[in-house]
C-alpha cells in the first residue's frame, strides 16, 4: 500500500476513530492508575489526531515511563474487556467519587449541566465520568496502531493559579499502516518545521530577554514580510483601498464600547493604570488586540455620505494578545502580530458585491502564494450561549448575507456553529498544507455590531442618517501564522518571488570577484535581491552552501563567463541551464518575478 492511498481521518470525520480514541484514553487512565494508585485523573478528550489525559502525580513522568505504561495497556486491552456504559443520577456520581476520594472529579461533575450523568465502566475495574462514545470491547482496539507519543505540563482548567499537571499525549488508528503513516508524517513535519528551518535560514529569533511569543525578525524575514506586504498593497491599491495607520495602545473606554474588554479580556495583556485607584476604577490604557475599533473612529471622524462608500481602510496593524505560555507555537501562536486588516464600511446594497470582491482578492492572494488545498467554513454564532452581542435579526442578516454571496460565487462550504467571532459571522479559509494539517489562514466577517455600538452613521440619497455594514477582513490572516506555514509547505524553498536572496554570484577565485561585484549592483538597481559568495570556499562547497540555504539561482563566474559577458546558471526548480548572457539573465529573472514564476 502507498503512502498516498493511505487515508488518514480527523476524529471528527470518523466515528470510528472517535470510539478508539476516546477507549484508548480511558485504557490509558487505567494503566497508569494501576502502576501510580495515587495518581488522580482529571480530563482526557480526543484530539483531532489523537487524545491525552491529564493526570495529578505525585512523580514527574519520564519518556521512558511512556514504554511501562504502553505495556500495561497492552495487558488491558489483550484482557477484551467489556466497555459497558451506565447512567446514573448526579446524587449517585457525587457519593461514588467520594468514594474514590477523587476531587478533580467533583470539579469536572459540578460542569455537566445535565442531571442524567453517563459513567463508562472497563469491566467492574475502572471507570470515568464520560459522554462517549466507546468500542464495545478493549478487544476492537489494535495494540499495534496505538502509541504514546509525549508528556506534558498542563495547569488544571488551563488557568496558571491552578496547580500543574502531567498531561500524556497518544495517538491510536485502525490499523498499524495508519500508524505508520501518521509517524511519518510526523517525521517529515519535522524536517518542514519552520522553528527549525526558520532558525537555519537566519528569519526570525526569540530572545528571553524579550519575552516568549514575541517574534524578533532578521533582515531576511522582513525582506520576506515586506515583500508579501508591498504585494498586498499593490492588489489592494487596484481595488480601491485606503491605507490608514493607528496605535498600539488605547484608552480602555474604546474596548468598553466595542466589547472587547467585556467579552475578550482574558485574551487581552493587563490594563495600565497610573495609581491602583484608577485600575479599581478600570481607568487606563490597553494594548490592542484587534484594529478594528480603531478604524471605527477613522470613519467617525467626519459625517459621511452615501457617496463615500464603500470607504475602505486598511492596515498592517500589530496587535496583542495574552496567549498562555503553554499555548505559545513559533510563529503560529504568539504574542504579538501583524494582521494585513481591513475594514471596509458599506451601505446595505453594496454590502453582497463589497463580500464577494473580498473573496475575490482572498482567491488571489491564495493563488500566487500557490495555495490551491483549501475549504471554505461559515462560521456562525450558537444561539444558546452568551458570547455573542448584538440582535438576533443582526446575526440573521449577517450569516444569511456570507451564505448568498457564496451561492453566487458557487463556492462550496461548511458550517461550524459556535465559531463566530463575538461581535459577527464569518468566512474563514481553511488551508490543507502538504503533510494534510489544517490551517486557518483569510477571513471575512459581516458585522451590524460594532456600527450600533459606535453608533456610525452615514447621509443617505433622502437626506436621512442612516447605519453603515462593516465587512471585516484578512487574507493573510496575520503575516507571522502565514509566513509560518508557507516556510513549512514550502519546506524553506521559498518561490522565487519571496525568496530573501534570489540570486548568489559564485566567482571560481578572487579574480572573478569584481566582474561578480558588478553584475551584483546591475541587479540590485533593477530590484533584484542579489549578493556576492565572498566565502573564498571551494566551488562545490559554495553550491552546497547555496543549496542549504535554498537560494534559488545560483550563477558560477569564471574566465569564460568574464569574457563573454555571460553567467553559468543553475537553479533550484531547473537544474543546471549553462551559460547565459548578464542581460538575459535579468530579463529572465525580471518576468519571472513579476508573474510569481520560477526562472
């Protein structure tokens, strides 16, 4: 069987991987409960790959604990014990978790809000509170497509006041080619991982001295940022955009209004105040966690007409958000980004046209960064929880107008309800890299919110005032979480186009380094970027070298390349293509560029 003919379903695709997964987390509960008789279990979810469990030692667990605790789980599972289920009123679940003396328990019961409480038995020898579903026997689970891959430090309810737990990290398939397959991927995940490949190709560091999640970017990273950036603007400019530019930090009063403080404060860095009477008070600044109450007084500035709209505004706005350190990931999980937002403002009959030009734009980007493996979700609001703000006739309105412009641009999707942004519905991309992992990365949201909230108004053909639409929306999504998954899908090979050295100038001995100097300053004129091997290594190292570092052209100078006033070329996507002339050469590398193509 072939890696490519080997499917390899999400939990949440397959209810037969969600029965394995969450039997195997409670197989796995049971051995460790035997081996540590006072080790207390707490949750053990299935993940979308996998599951864990967390579990209150009193011993820190070691790699090699994981093998003694594979071992009993294979005795468990080797036993075929029955998985029964069983109900049982909240009374009877209170009594018999005292009985067990385990109060994480307790906790996790007092959550459920239903009096009907399910209980999952392994034989008469262990049991959890627990929804299910489950195999009907430990003899369904195959000892051979199930490891245990990892362990971590996880704070109770993920909250860092709480004490510390151990939490064990496996995965478990329907077969051992699964497994095989998934462990290869991992492998080659490791190889593509954009810390490591970002740390050898010198883009970005961390320093602790600045603090986790909190990106420093090298002269190459940024040249990479700024030139998704100046491509953006450009389409941006076409399409009528305004650029705008606002602060990091604001008064805590706009945060009030908009709802953030309100409704996204855990997720924003602690207010500064000047005394402790004022922070009482909750009178101070913050730093921002999104633009978009930013752009709103833009708009309000002065009173528009229905002539000024659409009013686009867009901006490449750092924000900041207080992610805990356990959740931290490279680039795709920080603590300070950039988001390529904007927020356009519409009257309600220009609002379908305005969304479908923004998945036009979102289609583009998508297609010169070679993006082609991606689903669309409507993300809507869940009625029954008290998240969300605004009228449900607002939401009805919003999520009915991002279903009507997919309809026209016969664009296939998906809903997930819950995944709304506060304060509207939205589009997201979500983007299927190399190695099948998912990855959120454009999105477009409808919001009548945040104009009610602050109260934006525009002069209509009658003369009367009436309330703008705000689209919200981010191709990139945010240029450290793109640039994260581009270095990874890329696997550091970076088109020709985003590369931060597209060409390396190799001379044969340090008399060719003049000629090299030259043909250098040419194309760093005409905007390419461009520089000189002045390493002084053997040839064969410095083409070892450059194709470490994935330059994609490479240009061996030597007598006959002086003479003729040519470059011997090779590439990285053509191999070697043998002398050409300096002139063509910046031709061909000009009109590569320009179309996002390789040499």
């Amino acid at each position: 069987m072939s890696n490519q003919s080997i499917k390899l379903p999400r939990t949440s695709e397959s209810e037969n991987l969600k029965k394995i997964r969450h039997t195997t987390s409670h197989v796995m509960a049971m051995a460790v409960q035997k081996l540590y008789p006072n080790a207390q279990v707490t949750i053990g979810p299935w993940t979308e790959n996998g599951f864990y469990y967390d579990f209150d030692l009193s011993e820190p667990l070691t790699e090699k604990d994981l093998k003694v605790i594979k071992k009993e789980m294979i005795k468990i599972i080797n036993r075929k014990l029955p998985v029964t289920r069983e109900v049982v009123s909240r009374e009877e679940a209170q009594m018999r978790i005292k009985n067990i003396n385990e109060p994480y328990k307790l906790e996790i019961l007092d959550g459920i809000k239903d009096d009907t409480i399910t209980i999952y038995h392994l034989a008469e020898e262990w049991w959890d509170l627990c929804a299910g579903p489950h195999v009907d026997t430990t003899a369904d689970l195959n000892p051979k497509a199930i490891e245990l891959e990892s362990i971590a430090g996880a704070y109770w309810r993920g909250d860092s006041n709480n004490k510390q737990l151990q939490r064990l990290y496996g995965t478990a398939w329907e077969t051992p080619e699964q497994l095989a397959e998934y462990k290869r991927r991992k492998e080659e995940a490791l190889k593509r991982d954009h810390r490591k490949l970002g740390k050898e190709l010198g883009l970005f560091i961390f320093s602790d001295l600045v603090g986790p999640g909190l990106p420093l970017w090298t002269p190459k990273g940024t040249l990479i940022r700024s030139t998704l950036m100046d491509f953006l603007k450009k389409e941006q400019t076409k399409r009528g955009y305004l650029e705008v530019i606002t602060p990091h930090i604001a008064r805590v009063d706009l945060f009030k209004i908009s709802g953030h403080w309100q409704n996204y404060k855990e997720d924003m860095f602690p207010m500064m105040a000047d005394n402790g009477e004022e922070a009482e008070k909750e009178v101070g600044f913050a730093l921002k966690p999104m633009n978009c109450p930013f752009h709103t007084q833009i708009y309000k500035s002065e009173l528009r007409s229905y002539r000024d709209l659409p009013m686009r505004l867009a901006e490449f706005g750092t924000v900041y958000r207080y992610e805990q350190s356990g959740e931290l990931g490279g680039l795709t999980r920080v603590r300070g980004f950039t988001q390529d937002d904007s927020h356009l403002f519409v009257t309600p009959d220009q609002l379908e046209e305005e969304f479908i030009s923004v998945i036009d734009l979102i289609l583009t980007v998508f297609n010169s960064l070679k993006l082609s493996n991606f689903k669309t979700r409507v993300s809507t609001r869940d009625p029954e929880s008290d998240k969300y703000i605004g009228s449900d006739e607002g939401w009805e309105k919003a999520e009915n107008a991002i279903r009507h412009a997919l309809k026209i641009k016969k664009m296939d999707y998906f809903e997930a309800k819950g995944e709304a942004a506060f304060y509207g519905p939205k589009l997201d991309f979500i983007f299927q890299d190399a190695l099948e992992r998912e990855w959120q990365l454009g999105t477009v949201q409808v919001d009548y919110n945040l104009p009610e909230r602050f109260d934006l108004e525009y002069t209509a053909p009658d003369g009367t005032r009436q309330r703008p639409i705000m689209i919200h929306r981010a191709p990139f999504g945010s240029l450290e979480r793109l640039i994260g998954i581009l270095i990874e899908e890329y696997a550091g090979d970076f088109p020709l186009w985003l590369a931060p050295v597209q060409v390396r100038l190799m001379p044969v001995n340090d008399d060719f380094s003049g000629y090299c100097q030259d043909v250098c300053q040419k194309m760093l004129l005409a905007g390419i970027r461009a520089e000189v091997d002045n390493s002084n290594e053997r040839l064969g190292k410095m083409i070892r070298n450059g194709e470490k570092q994935k330059i994609p052209v490479m240009a061996v100078v030597g007598g006959n390349e002086v003479e003729n006033n040519t470059l011997n070329i090779r590439t990285r996507a053509s191999g070697e293509l043998g002398a050409i002339s300096v002139t063509e050469v910046m031709e061909k590398l000009g009109s590569a560029m320009a179309n996002h193509g390789d040499f």
